[in-house]
C-alpha cells in the first residue's frame, strides 16, 4: 500500500487550527482511472474497465481491532464469502486521551490534533492495506450525524469513576466500552458541543468555522489514501440530517443540508480527484421541497443500441408516490379478497362473492409522510444531482424508521417487506433520473435474538434489555425506559426472508450495491478497556476461543447460525459475482 504521508513510529499529534501537519502528503494528482472505481456513462460504476456490482457489509468498528491479524482475519472471511465491498467509520473523535483503544482525532480546547500513531489513523492504515491485499473496496465514512450523550447535553453530568472514565465515553449513560456502538466515536455533534455558539445541530452544517474544521480532519484522511485502489468513495457523512442528538434551529431545512454536501464535495474532490465522494444520507425524498441542484427538466438518458428505444423515467412527484401507494394496496386488497374467497369467509350478493369487513384503499390518504416531506431536511434527489456527489447513497431500517403508511390489509412483517421494498425501487428510480449509481448503504432488522443488545442509532440504551441499568431506572439523570414488548424484533426465518426479497428487488431495479449492516465477526483478540472484551470462559485446561465483534442490535452470528452471511453468499450472484 503507497501512502501519501509518512506515518511516524511515535504518537504524532498535528493541530488543526494554525499548526503544519508533522505527516507530509504527496502531491494530488489524478492518477490512471483503470486502477480506481469509477461512473460509465451508462451511470454504473466500472473497475478494471469492467460492470461494478456488489453485495457488501458494514463493519464501523474495524479500525477499532487493535490487532492487525483481527483486521487481516475478518477481511479475509467476508471476501471468502463473496462479499466485495465493505463500509466503515474513517472518524473516531475523542474529548479526552483515552487510556485504552483507538482514537483519531482530539476536539478539545477550542482546537483539534489528529492522531497519526499506532492507536490513531495507523489502524486505518492497516484497514487499507488488508483490503487491497483481500481485494476489498471500501467505503470509508468521514463523520456521523449521531453521537448522543444524554447527560451531557441538557442535564447535569454524572461522575464518572476513574476506570470507567478511561474507557466509557462520558455522558452516554451506559456501561459500554468505548466504540462499542455506532454512535460512540464522536461525529458532527462533537464538533457541535466543542466549536458552536447556539449548539444547535445545523452549525455544523453553516458555520464556516466548523466546515473549515472538519475539512481539514477530511484532508489529513483523505491524502493519506489518494493513491489506494481499495477506496471506492469517501462517504461525506451517515446519515446526515437536521435532527441529531442535538436540537436544530426551526430554519434548518432540505436547502441547508443540501448546501453543506456540495460544499464538502467540492473540497474532497480537489484534495482527491481519483475516488469518488457519496453522500451517505439515508435516501429521503422531498418532491414539493425547493431544488439546487435538480434541472428544472429531466435528465436527458444515454442512447441506447441502435434501434432500442430507451425507456423514460418516472419524475419522483408527490401525484407519483400517491399513486404507487394506492395501486399496492388496491393489489393486496385483491388478494385479500381472493384468499378470503378460498377460505369461505365472504357472502354472496347478486351473484358475486363480497368478502367480509373489506378494508379497501382511503382515497383522502394524501399524506406523504416523513420518509418524503422534507421533515428530517434531507432531499436525496436534490443531493444525487450536485456535480461531485458521484452515486446515491440510502439506508433501510424499519425499525427505528417508517417508510409509508402501513397496509392494513397485510400482516405487520409483509408490511415491513413492502415497505422496503417499494422504497429500493424508489430510491433507484431517483438515481436512474440522474443517471448515476446508488447503493443501499445500510439495511437491516433487529431479531429476536438480538433485541436485547438493540439500541436505537440516537440513543445510547437497550430499550428492551431489563439488564441495562438505564432500562431499569439505575442511572441518575436518565429516565427509566420500560421495555415495549417482550417479543421485540423478528425471527431469523423473516429476517433471511427480508433480506433476500431486498436484495433481489435491489438487483433487480438496477442498484449498485446492497451493504447489509452488520457483520459478525469472531475469534478476535479482547482488551480490557475497548469495543473487544475479552471472553471471560478462560480456563488453564481450555483457553477461550477469542472475543466477538460489538453488536448493537444488527449484527449477524459470528458462527452463521441465523442464516444471514449464507443468505448474502447465496445471492451475489444477482450482481453478477
């Protein structure tokens, strides 16, 4: 692996206000575009010249194994699975040195200093260098929208013992060791609390201070790996919206998030020309929100063979997606009625069978809901069209989002099923309107199995673990959480059944990529005091078998016994593995 810096043997610590970083970066020149993933004009990603598709896998906490043979080893299994692309956390922003672990970056004092030793962005190094050998793509996140800590914001801090100081990130809440969660390596909240004056959540995104700030983290990141062909993109931010863990002004809006990702875009892509840069946002749409970015007129499409006429787009309009909801459910109703007729579970009326308590589509159903409105400030459509945003980027997650308005006439999983569904199609229809790549960045569902270690991506507690001491009422300053269901989260079977429909309906309505979220990994070496805790089943005549990866919820078995890593294998073929 060439680095663009020379990365010291000691811990290196470089200011990012006034102070010239101590690692030097190489010059940004564009290098040959076959050895990067690149956009055809067809609007597919092409490597080696050759179609780009892919089934990948989230694995946030992989530059957080302290282990290069950890990060070796998971590597190599998720590739033997046929798995090509993998997404990861290229941040870890502390507020203080932790004695334990990685970190990345110190946002401090009114200052940053970025990390370049052996527990900084060495251990990124070493992601890279295992990808390129493994022959991995990744997908490397700059920033979070979520970082919550309740105790810290608006309410009154909680001491904190010495020990659990060093390796639990203060004001979560929980007992959890640091980076065990998505949403504990600090993100845009963290410069928020640090550098802004309302500390309000959309400064991140308009104060020039904080853009000045967190692009200079990006630049240091970014040169590092300007010449690595494991770089499919740089992810601007997961999930970025208005809402956060911290409150936002009423005025920030689709126009101010859009904004700030064109900013940002612009500057990744002059500090490195040869990846690409996607947006990371979640997927939600707003047709009735005012536009930047989109023409006025639809994209012209690329000719296809001679005497092929190429199909139109459909325009992603509020008329567009009433439509589509109501022509579902007239469907599902019809089938109701069939089954219904099949059991005897009708009445004949004239002739003709009218089966019983009908539940038929409410033509005043006019609501687009908040998956379309504009509510969260994001209009994925107005995004994919800014000049250096090179692919979409969207997220499923039906538990903790809602993507329609639920169809009474079916069970709450086929909803569920649906629901994603319709939302794959919609989010690729958006991007072919564009005429670039999207990829489904994130998908999931938390099953049964694992809704004990469930937590929400802005929150910091298991909400449906009566162990967790905030879930019964055993933290000062948090109120106690009462779990909703004892039977929360789905079986394995719907889950395996989920996520083969997505991703067919993925491949199928021309996404790029389908990246589940999360990967199980086993077997790796636990330390006191980080994400990987040791297993504690050590004895002097068996020594136990290694730790496993965090879970927050969504991971799949480390051993593969619910089904999913076989699920992902069995279907890359649809992406022409």
């Amino acid at each position: 692996m060439r680095l663009s810096s020379v990365v010291a043997p000691l811990l290196a610590l470089s200011s990012a206000v006034g102070v010239v970083s101590a690692v030097k970066p190489t010059r940004t020149t564009r290098q040959s575009s076959s050895q990067f993933i690149t956009v055809g004009a067809d609007g597919q990603f092409m490597k080696n010249g050759e179609p780009f598709r892919f089934i990948g896998t989230n694995a946030y906490w992989l530059p957080s194994l302290e282990s290069d043979t950890d990060i070796q080893n998971t590597l190599h299994n998720i590739a033997s699975k046929g798995i090509k692309v993998v997404r990861t956390w290229a941040f870890n922003d502390v507020t203080t040195i932790p004695e334990n672990g990685t970190w990345f970056q110190l946002i401090a004092n009114g200052t940053t200093s970025v990390n370049t030793g052996p527990n900084g962005l060495q251990r990124l190094d070493a992601v890279v260098s295992a990808a390129e050998k493994e022959g991995i793509s990744l997908i490397m996140s700059l920033t979070n929208n979520w970082n919550p800590q309740p105790l810290t914001d608006g309410t009154p801090l909680v001491p904190v013992s010495g020990n659990a100081r060093r390796d639990v990130t203060v004001g979560t809440g929980n007992d959890l060791p640091r980076n065990t969660l998505s949403n504990d390596y600090g993100g845009m909240d963290a410069y928020v609390r640090e550098f802004s004056v309302s500390k309000n959540h959309d400064e991140f995104y308009q104060n020039q201070s904080i853009i000045n700030i967190f692009q200079n983290y990006t630049d240091q990141v970014v040169k590092r790996y300007l010449n690595s062909p494991a770089i499919l993109a740089w992810e601007l931010a997961n999930d970025a919206r208005c809402n956060s863990s911290i409150a936002a002004t009423l005025t920030c809006n689709t126009t101010t998030v859009t904004s700030w990702h064109a900013t940002v875009a612009n500057h990744v892509k002059s500090v490195d020309p040869n990846h690409l840069v996607s947006s990371g946002v979640a997927g939600f749409q707003c047709p009735n929100c005012p536009k930047l970015f989109k023409p006025t007129a639809p994209a012209p499409l690329p000719s296809g063979a001679a005497g092929k006429k190429k199909r139109a787009v459909p325009q992603l309009t509020s008329a567009y997606v009433l439509k589509e909801r109501q022509e579902s459910r007239k469907r599902s109703w019809d089938l109701k009625k069939r089954e219904m007729f099949e059991q005897g579970k009708g009445m004949m009326i004239r002739g003709r069978w009218i089966a019983a308590r009908q539940t038929t589509p409410n033509p005043m159903d006019t609501d687009l809901g908040s998956a379309m409105d504009g509510t969260f400030g994001v209009d994925s459509e107005d995004i994919m069209f800014i000049g250096n945003i090179g692919f979409g980027s969207f997220q499923l997650f039906p538990d903790q989002n809602t993507y329609g308005a639920p169809d009474p006439n079916l069970p709450a999983i086929n909803n569920t099923i649906d629901q994603g569904i319709s939302w794959i199609k919609t989010n690729a229809m958006v991007a072919a309107g564009a005429n670039k790549p999207t990829v489904l960045t994130g998908f999931g569902l938390v099953t049964q199995n694992n809704s004990g270690d469930f937590v929400p991506f802005n929150s910091t507690i298991a909400p449906f673990n009566s162990s967790d001491p905030a879930v019964s009422g055993g933290i000062a300053g948090l109120p106690a959480v009462k779990a909703a269901s004892d039977d929360f989260g789905v079986t394995n079977a719907q889950q395996d059944d989920a996520y083969t429909q997505w991703i067919t309906a993925a491949a199928t309505a021309g996404v790029s990529g389908a990246v589940q979220y999360q990967w199980g990994q086993g077997g790796l070496t636990g330390q006191q005091g980080t994400d990987i805790v040791p297993n504690s089943d050590t004895t002097d005549v068996v020594p136990n078998a290694g730790a496993d990866s965090p879970n927050d919820g969504y991971q799949s078995a480390p051993t593969g016994s619910d089904g999913v890593q076989t699920t992902l294998t069995s279907l890359t073929s649809m992406f022409g593995a």
